[in-house]
C-alpha cells in the first residue's frame, strides 16, 4: 500500500507549532452560542457566527479602535446575520459588513430598524406565503423570516416537533418589540458583496476587521440559510439566483465552486491530491477552491486595510474522509503571502476528539483558531 505524501503540511505543523498559543477562553467566544440571550443578537440563532463577546475582546484589545473607526470603518467581510456590525453599534462604534447572502443581510439591516410596529393579525395561518402577502413593511418581513427559520433545525432541515407558524410569529414578534424599546444607538450597514473583491472598498479604507469565513466541510451553508432565502426570495427576487453561493468560499461539497483564482497554497494542493486519490474528487475540488477563494480574501482584506491595521480570523481546520486540512496554519502562510505579519495563532480548541500522527510531525487534530494578524 502506497502512503499519501504529507511532507507539505508536516512542515506546516513544524513552522508553526511554536507560534501555536493554546486559549481555552476563546472556546466559547470562537461559536454564536453566547448571542442567544442578548439583545438584537438573539433574533437568529446562527451558530455557524461568532459571539458578541469576542467582538467586545477585539476592541478591548486593540483599544486604538474606536477611535480610529471614526475615519476608518471596522469591517466583517462574511457578516452573517450581523454580529459584528450590531455589536459594534451597541459599543457606539462604526463599523459595516459584507455578506453574501441577501436574506442575511436584510436580517442584519432590520435590527436598526428604530421602534416597532405591530404585526397585522394573520389568525390561524398555516402557510408562511399567506402571511408573506400581507406584509409590506421591512421589519414586519423580517420577523416573517425568523420564525420561518425557528420552524427549521439548525442545519436548515424543517423541524417536525416546532411550533406552528401563527406561535413563532408571536415569540418573534415579542421579542424584536421588546430589543427594540431599546434600539442600536448607532446604524452600522450590511451590504450584499464578495469577500474575495471587497469591490467597492478603496485601499485603506478600512481601520480593522474581524471575521470568521466559512469552515471547510463543517457545515452547508446553502442548506442553513435556505429557510431565510425561499422567503426573501419571495419579495426580493431579483436578489437569489445564485448570489450567495458564487460569492462566499464553498464550504461543503453541495456549495457552488468558483472558478479557479488564486494559486493553491502546497499543503491545500497536497491534501486535495491525497483525496483524489480515495476517489473523492469533488472534494478535492472543494479543498482547491477553497483556499484559492481564501487568498483572493486575505488579498483584498490587505488591500482595504489602513496602515496598521489589526485583522482577526476564526478559523476552522477538517478532517475530511480522513485526509486532515491544517486550514489555521495555510491560512497564516497565506497571509504572510498577503503582505500581513502573523502576530499570533491562537488555539481554541480541537474541533475533533481524538488526534491522528501526521508523519513525523507527531499527532494532529483540526484545530479552531484565531489569526491575530496586522497590515
């Protein structure tokens, strides 16, 4: 039996391993878990984001910040949901996001929506189109859109033991009314775009990013935010075919993958080779596309960065069909490639339980990490 050549990512792990900085505080901030009983951020329940407390740990960190988005704008390149934007308003700091899809960030925009106003009364309606008809409002279409989504699995799959739709408007409707008694002190903008151009963003532009891409093979994004899209979609079709997925990373083997960009880096070449080699060839082309999407991002990020300016990216390695993604550790080659300096890779956790020898780097597991990186 022929072994697959690791010697690309066993020199990743060697160069690297002494910059590794294990931090299991990041564990929690690193997931959107800590979002689900706070103000504004409560409204999806998105797990594949961050948490707002690692948004308040980057600017206590870089305390230079808030001053400097005066001029400056912080930045989310992949805002989700908006996380980042609407935690940036709540510390009264500017900030603005680009998010690939549409339903996403009409969710973002909706939270600095100043008071509510009540939902018509739909009765007892069963199918979420009904009430979509009626609904003229961006706020009222929102709270449509979350409690669709509430009626799905995180995973985007409908869930059979959820409530009817007329309860989940309720829940939903309570809740917005209640965050927003107390609305944003600022308005942080989320637009549609490409992370991989940041197109309308001129050279240092920006005065700090933070940001979370995609994990490789984690999760279907096209399936968690299908819920929210079919609804969009349902106003707004102009805004679907195909937006989302041409302009993020693919992050699963069903999402789109762009045309070749970037260069691949070695170790990503290596284990996308290693998987053809198991005959998986789809994802070795999620693998290529991946990382080549992932340097046409830390490349235009560089470019809108301000002299100076700090960048952090939570990032998640794979162990696909056992063929281990160091993602961390190509990430901060490519990086450096961008013209950033690696400050530090801090280490939340393993994402895997159990850890595989990698050759003779030793035993490995896919890690989630923070890049601290500045311009």
């Amino acid at each position: 039996m022929t072994h697959a050549a690791t010697v690309a990512r066993e020199d990743l792990e060697r160069r690297w391993r002494p910059r590794l900085a294990l931090d299991p505080s990041l564990a929690t901030q690193v997931t959107a878990q800590g979002a689900q009983r706070e103000p504004f951020h409560r409204w999806l329940p998105y797990r594949q984001g961050y948490s707002p407390a690692l948004v308040r740990r980057f600017l206590h960190e870089n305390p230079g910040l808030a001053e400097r988005a005066k001029k400056h704008p912080l930045l989310d390149p992949f805002a989700g949901s908006g996380t980042f934007v609407v935690e940036c308003a709540r510390q009264r700091v500017e900030a603005r996001g680009v998010e690939a899809a549409a339903s996403l960030v009409f969710v973002a925009n909706a939270k600095h929506e100043r008071e509510w106003s009540a939902l018509p009364d739909f009765g007892a309606v069963e199918e979420w189109t009904q009430a979509a008809e009626r609904l003229e409002l961006p706020l009222h279409r929102a709270a449509l859109m979350l409690a669709v989504a509430r009626g799905h699995t995180a995973e985007g799959r409908p869930n059979r033991g959820a409530p009817a739709l007329p309860l989940l408007l309720r829940q939903v409707s309570d809740m917005m009314r209640e965050d927003l008694a107390r609305p944003l002190p600022r308005s942080n903008p989320t637009d549609v775009g490409d992370a991989r151009t940041l197109a309308p963003l001129g050279a240092g532009a920006i005065g700090g990013v933070l940001t979370s891409p995609p994990y490789l093979s984690r999760h279907d994004y096209a399936r968690v935010t299908a819920p929210l899209e079919n609804v969009h979609r349902f106003w707004y079709p102009a805004a679907a075919p195909g937006a989302a997925a041409s302009a993020q990373l693919p992050a699963s083997p069903r999402a789109a993958i762009s045309a070749p960009g970037s260069p691949v880096p070695p170790a990503a070449e290596e284990a996308s080779v290693e998987l053809a080699g198991f005959g998986e060839t789809r994802l070795a082309k999620v693998v290529r596309s991946y990382f080549s999407d992932l340097a046409d991002v830390l490349a235009a990020l560089r470019r809108v960065l301000a002299p100076g300016g700090d960048c952090w990216m939570v990032l998640g390695g794979a162990r696909m069909k056992g063929v281990y993604v160091p993602s961390d550790l190509i990430a901060a080659d490519m990086a450096e490639t961008a013209g950033f300096t690696v400050a530090a890779i801090r280490v939340a956790r393993d994402l895997i339980d159990g850890r595989r020898k990698l050759g003779g780097a030793g035993a490995v597991a896919p890690r989630e990490s923070l890049l601290v990186l500045s311009a």
